[in-house]
C-alpha cells in the first residue's frame, strides 16, 4: 500500500504542484515540508482512499479533501473517549495560516486584465493530541484551559408527530451529547410543541448536573402543535438572562414539522417571513452572533424555515432524513462546537501596486466589506473549529507592467478563546511575474476547483429557484448544463476529486427532482442543506448519506470526525441496521516534500 501511495502521489504531484503556493511569511518556515503542499496533496489522497475503499467496502468521504491527517481513534469506553477529546490541547501555540494562489505566476507584459483570480487559504489552529490520557472523566481530570467551553442552548421539538421511535431516538441523541459535554460546559433544555418551557436551566455538566440534564431528557413526551417562534424566544431568554458568559455559546434546534402559530403562509419558499421567526437577540449578543444550527427531522418538516432561521444567525442547516441517524448528526455538530479555536476572525486585503484595484470578494454568506475606491476589502469570517478551512477568491484588475507586480497583501485577526488573546497574522504579498509570452501560463488548479464550487453552489440556488416555481424541467437543466461545464474544467480534465464530489451532489440533486413528490419530500431538504454547507464552508448531515458508492463533498474537521466515529462505534443505535452519515478514512502519513 505504501509504494502504491508514493507512486500515486509522485505522478499527480507532478501534474498539480506546479501552482505553488505563496504563504504567508510569519508562517512560512512551519509550513515547509508536506504542510505547504497540504491543498495540493488532498486530491493525491482522496485517490488513494478510493483505490482502497474499493476493496475494503468502506464508506469515504469528500471530506478528506479538507482533512491533513485522520483523527485519532476513538477509546474504547464512552468516558475514556469524552477524557480524551476533552485533553486535544486545542490552546496550543500554533497560529492561522494563510496561503495564496494567483490564478496564473506569471502573464503577459503587454496585458491589462480586469478578471483576474486569487484564492486566500485560511486554515485554523490544528488540534493537539498530545494530552490523550484515557482516565475516566471526573471534575478535575479535565483541565479548564485544554478547550475553549461552551454555553449550549438545545430546543427540540416534542409536537405529536415526534411521539414513538423519533422521541426514542431524539432522547438517545441527547443523552450522547450530554455525556462529551465536560464540567465546565453548560447545558439548557427548551422543550416545544403548542408552546415552549424550559425543561432544563442552565447548568454546568458536572457529573450531578449531567445526572440532573438526563433525568430532564427522559421526562420528554410528546404532544401538540409547532411553535418554534416561541421556542426560540425561550432559548434567547436563557442566553439574555446568563450573569456568567462561557466563551461559546451556540444553539441547537430540531424540528419535525412546521411552525403552525406564527408563519402566515405555509408555502415554502417564504424566506422573509421565515425570518421573522428568529428573535433580533439572536443576531447579536453583545455584538456578536450566536450560531444557531438547524436539524430538519423526516419529510414534513420545514426545510426552509429552518434553513433561513440557521442563514440569519450564521448557523448550519441539515437534513436527516432518516430517523436512524441524529445522533450521528448531532455528534458531527458537537464534534465541532466542542473544538472552537478561532472567534472573532477578521480577513483584510490591501492592493500593493497603485495600478491593482479589487473588484470583488466571493466568500458565500459570509459578510464582506469592499472600498468605493477598490483598494482595500475584508470578510468577517467569525469563528472557526481546529482545523477547519476557509477560501475566500479575490477578483482584481492588473495593469500592463515590464516589472513583476505585487497585486495584494492579506492579513487576519481573531481572538484565541482558550488563551484569551488577539492574534494576528500577515501573509506575504501575492506577486506575480510578468513574462513577454503572448499568453500566460496553465491556470492554477486551486483557483479553478475553488471557481468550480462556487459555481456549482451557484448552479444549485438558480435550480432550488426554479423548482420553488415548479418548473422542475428547467432546474433539472440548470445543473446538467453545470456538470457539463464542471467536466470541461481544467481541474476535472486533471482529475481534480473534488469535481468528481461536486459532479455526484449536482447528480444526487437532479433525482431528487424527478418529480413534484420527490422534490417536496427530500428534495428541497436536501438542496437547502447542501447550500448551508457551501454558502458557510461548514459540514453539515445531507440525507440519510447512506450511499458509499457516491461521493459528497464534506468539509468535515478532525474533531468531528472523531466524534462521529465514536457515535458510530461505540454508541450504535438500538435499530439493528441504521444509514450512517459517512466520515472521512484514514490515510497513510503523506511524505515530507522535497
């Protein structure tokens, strides 16, 4: 396995490395060796994963195309997994880093250009495992500076629909959350049908408070109507009325069904008033956002309701569409909350040569600011999980030059809320040489594939518009006529694995378009969650991912990885054979770079 790894990597290296890089100077010597070729090197890995999964049966994820290394595995008891993840010094010395990638190193001297391309790779802090033990949990085993803690707020859904095997599982989902929350976390309950109540306060999951927060989840029942205005009231009650502020907060919701008391029109599609349904304090908290992640539980509920409440605070939206799996996707969800290394981030872009103007910034939902004169830009990127990663593309206008010409200098801000301290770094100045070739050289394939998602994300709202019409032929259309494009990429012609992801989501969604049925049962879910994931570069559940042969893009971290396996492994659901959300599979140790 290992010489068919060298060999596999050698020969696709040679075609996808010849766009290097240029990094950021304060992080350039810790990025040397593999980590500088990290982007270059997931497509290398992806195709060995799948040479492998092919025998082996395994499940493999696009997510490995964001993933350097595999996270550890899981321990063999739920406490010494919940010990170990808890230890992943996640406070550790290391920085973002930021990595550049002009479209072309080099173009024409003789050529002004006013649509030229630069990706900005931002990667936050890796997660250390250095401090695995494997002790049983108890109130002092876990050290309060190894991870940032979290105020979470929980409000599910317990209408009349949820009574039975949903309630069941919801309530298994739960008590696995509750057991990886540690003594400095804190845990609420908002219960909702009809109307909403608090089942649980706040209150720290010391090992009586996780006793106490059990209890509360097994007294669950079922009954009623949907509320969720009023349940969402209460959840930002319980984080307006908080004297002691943990350094995360975010919210978790779940819902089966529709708001039945407060959206006036029960057509989907109705955004503006979905919004109405999420409470102003939930936008800004002391002027910061409190994330709100929205699970949409089987086929009648409202997929766009929840997609917009989640849009409107900076969360995720995720469709389960199998019962069998929420505690996977809640795992996946906590996984990353539980691993916040970044808040508060802020990119900023400056033109160097006095000829270079910035045109535009495409970075999804995220909110970006562009100066009237075209020279300086930035994006509020917020927090981040370890390890997760962020591409920002930077259109520009180029002058003619006889000179290389440096075109923009990056930098990034955040706040570390393990150490509690402002952090920033620079990047180095993106350059590009100037050549008297008439035309320039081979496009960067990291800018192509970036291009390519963005237009594919592109492609998949302009479909999900045409559907909410009914014109379902002509949303069909859309993304075939985008996968036809996607194929005649660059990065595709080269073999890129994150087109091959892109190709089979575009393909999953054109199924599910089939017809009206189809599209109302899952397929509007699945396109919603599938815009979340893209629009905010964050993982998200998509249907009932139980398809190994089918490859979805992902842009699972690490530590929600690790939190998966462990719900998969080691907490399986009670039902003999379940769906699973797929996580990525390990690859071997890449070779250092020459």
């Amino acid at each position: 396995m290992e010489g068919a790894w060298r060999k596999v990597r050698r020969a696709l290296c040679q075609r996808l490395c010849a766009n290097a890089p240029v990094v950021g100077g304060s992080e350039r010597r810790r990025l040397s060796g593999a980590g500088s070729c990290r982007r270059r090197d997931a497509a290398v890995a992806v195709a060995v994963s799948a040479a492998s999964a092919g025998g082996s049966g395994t499940s493999t994820s696009a997510g490995a195309l964001r993933r350097s290394k595999s996270a550890a595995r899981s321990a063999s008891s739920s406490s010494k997994h919940k010990e170990a993840f808890d230890s992943l010094n996640l406070g550790s010395s290391k920085t973002a880093q930021i990595s550049s990638y002009p479209e072309y190193k080099a173009v024409p001297q003789s050529s002004s250009l006013h649509g030229f391309d630069i990706l900005i790779h931002l990667k936050a802090p890796t997660a250390s495992s250095d401090n695995f033990t494997g002790n049983l949990v108890n109130e002092n085993s876990v050290k309060s500076s190894s991870r940032a803690p979290i105020d979470l707020v929980t409000v599910l859904d317990v209408s009349g629909s949820m009574a039975g095997t949903k309630l069941a599982l919801l309530k298994r989902a739960m008590g696995f959350v509750i057991q990886h929350l540690g003594p400095s976390d804190r845990l609420s309950v908002i219960a909702f049908s009809s109307t909403a109540r608090r089942q649980f306060p706040l209150r720290r999951m010391s090992h009586h408070g996780r006793q106490q927060a059990l209890q509360a989840i097994n007294s669950l029942g079922a009954g009623g109507g949907t509320n969720i205005a009023d349940a969402l009231k209460k959840a930002m009650k319980v984080i307006e009325d908080r004297r002691y502020k943990n350094s995360v907060c975010s919210v978790i919701l779940l819902s089966d069904g529709q708001d039945t008391y407060n959206v006036s029109s029960n057509v989907q599609g109705t955004s503006t008033s979905n919004r109405s349904l999420v409470p102003s304090s939930i936008l800004n908290d002391d002027g910061h956002r409190v994330s709100l992640h929205a699970f949409g539980f089987g086929a009648d509920h409202d997929s766009d309701a929840l997609h917009s409440i989640a849009e409107a605070s900076g969360g995720t939206f995720s469709f389960i569409e199998d019962e069998g799996v929420i505690q996977d996707a809640f795992a996946q969800c906590i996984g990353g909350l539980l691993s916040i290394v970044v808040q508060e981030m802020q990119l900023s872009m400056e033109c160097v040569n006095p000829g270079v103007q910035l045109c535009s910034i495409k970075c999804g939902s995220y909110p970006s600011k562009l100066a009237s004169d075209g020279r300086h830009g930035s994006v509020d990127i917020g927090h981040l999980y370890a390890d997760e990663e962020r591409d920002v593309l930077l259109t520009v206008a180029i002058p003619k030059s006889h000179e290389p010409t440096s075109l923009v200098r990056v930098t990034c801000a955040y706040r570390d809320p393990v150490k509690d301290e402002a952090i920033k770094v620079e990047g180095d100045e993106v350059t590009i040489m100037r050549s008297t070739a008439a035309t320039p050289e081979s496009v960067s394939i990291e800018v192509d594939r970036e291009r390519n998602r963005i237009q594919a994300a592109n492609s998949i709202e302009s479909a999900r518009a045409a559907a909410e019409r009914g014109a379902l032929s002509e949303a069909v259309t859309i993304l075939e006529d985008r996968r036809r494009l996607l194929a005649q990429s660059f990065a595709s012609q080269s073999g890129d694995r994150l087109c091959v992801a892109l190709d089979a989501e575009l393909r999953e969604m054109q199924e599910r378009m089939a017809n009206r049925q189809l599209y109302e049962a899952s397929g509007r879910a699945y396109m919603l969650s599938g815009l979340s994931s893209h629009s905010w570069q964050r993982a998200t559940a998509r249907g009932d991912s139980t398809d190994s042969s089918t490859l979805v893009y992902s842009y699972q971290t690490p530590s929600m990885i690790q939190m998966l396996e462990h719900s998969q492994n080691h907490c399986p659901s009670p039902r003999g054979q379940r769906p699973q959300i797929r996580s990525a599979r390990p690859f071997p140790e890449k070779p250092q770079a020459r």
